[in-house]
C-alpha cells in the first residue's frame, strides 16, 4: 500500500506562483494547489511553485514545491489527481532523510520515479 494523504479540504485559495516551463491548466492548478496543501491548518498561506507533469502512469500526476506548514522551507510533493482512493499527495517533508522507515525509503524512490526528484 502507498502511503499517501488524501485530500479533504475543498474550495481554499492556495497562492500558486506563476509557472515556468510548461503551461498547465489553470482548474488543474488549483486541484493541485489544494492536494498539495491538504491536512494544512492553513492552507491559504501556502505557496506552491514549480508544478510540472510527472511520470506518472495514469497521466494525472503533478510534482512541484510546497512551502512547508509554520515555515518557510519549501518541499517536493507529488499529487494524484485521481486515484482508487481519490486524490492523493506525498511531501517529501513527511519523510526527512533521517527517517528509514520502509515507507519513507519508499516515498523518496516514488519522488525519483515520478521525476520530482533526482
């Protein structure tokens, strides 16, 4: 099983700065924008940046940075739009280097397959 948060929030504003490199729908942008923010006590202060296709095969994976909550350092994340479950969101930040845990050696293999991370 994939661990993933689910996203439950619906119609919050979450700052999505201007992309670069690939021009993606701006409903898609906002779908991404509230996944990657779910489970945020605040999910308007967030930011998000950088949002890109990613490898995923269903066609509906997004990757990109995140301002993590209560700061300003910023995370990878990967979003589902649609899956099984519903939409789904990993942040690299939920899974720091320290942690060994099968499931965080998993997260940052999925961040490397979906293209997010190196």
């Amino acid at each position: 099983m994939r661990p993933a948060l689910i996203a439950l929030a619906a119609g919050l504003f979450v700052a999505v700065a201007p992309l670069q490199a690939q021009d993606i729908d701006p409903t898609i942008l906002d779908q991404v924008a509230e996944i990657a923010t779910s489970g945020y006590a605040d999910p308007a202060a967030a930011v998000v940046t950088g949002v890109f296709k990613s490898r995923a095969r269903n066609g509906m994976g997004y990757c990109g940075d995140v301002t993590v909550e209560g700061g300003d350092e910023v995370t990878l994340f990967h979003v589902l739009l649609e899956t099984a479950g519903g939409p789904s969101v990993l942040r690299l930040a939920d899974y720091p280097e320290s942690d060994m845990s099968p499931n965080a050696q998993t997260v940052r293999q999925l961040m490397k397959n979906f293209g997010c991370a190196e």
